[in-house]
C-alpha cells in the first residue's frame, strides 16, 4: 500500500457530514469506487468494514477518516487532486450517508506538473 499524503482533502460540508456520521457509527474509513454500484463516488464505511488490500492507495485522511483509492482509479487520477464533497440526492451505493439523502462525490483538479 503506498500513502500520498497531499491529493486527497474535504469541503466544509462533507466534512459536517463525517462528524455526524462518526457520531452514530463511530470511526470512519473512505474507499474511492470503481464504478460497481454508483459509478466512481467516495463510500464510506465503518471503519474496518471494507476490507483493503495490497492494490489500493492510502491517499491520505479526510476528517480523521482514511482514504484509500484502488490502484486502477489511481492510475487515471494521480495527476489530480480530489476533494470529498456532498451534494443533495440520494446515491445508489453502501455508503453511510445514503439514507440521509444525500451524497458525497470527488471533485477533483489537475496538479501541476
């Protein structure tokens, strides 16, 4: 697994968000998706519950809540910076804050070269 520390953070409002899920389910990890269920969004799980391998890419902590990408979606991505971010909208994953009606999502941004 390989960390990058600096490519991974979160908005004001996702973050309000974490806190409040933390609240109910306690520590929190965050695994950047593929395209199974919800084309590629952030999900989060209770920490632990997605299990993680030697494939996936520590990218860094959001809200104190690891974020791991699969090597795959790193590949396309790693000249980019992602940002966690919520919108209204309920999403179609496993993601905790789905029964909220809401969901979070990546914007990202180009990194200079």
């Amino acid at each position: 697994m390989t960390t990058e520390k600096s490519k991974v953070s979160i908005s004001d409002a996702a973050a309000e968000v974490v806190r409040q899920l933390k609240n109910t389910h306690g520590d929190l990890m965050f695994h950047q998706s593929g395209g199974c269920c919800d084309g590629s969004a952030p999900m989060c799980y209770p920490a632990g519950e997605f299990r993680v391998g030697n494939s996936d890419h520590l990218l860094g902590e959001v809200e104190g809540c690891p974020f791991y990408i699969s090597e795959s979606q790193y590949e396309r991505w790693k000249h980019t910076h992602l940002t966690v971010d919520v919108v209204e909208g309920r999403g179609s994953g496993f993601s905790l804050e789905a029964p909220e009606g809401i969901r979070f999502l990546i914007r990202s941004r180009l990194l200079k070269q």
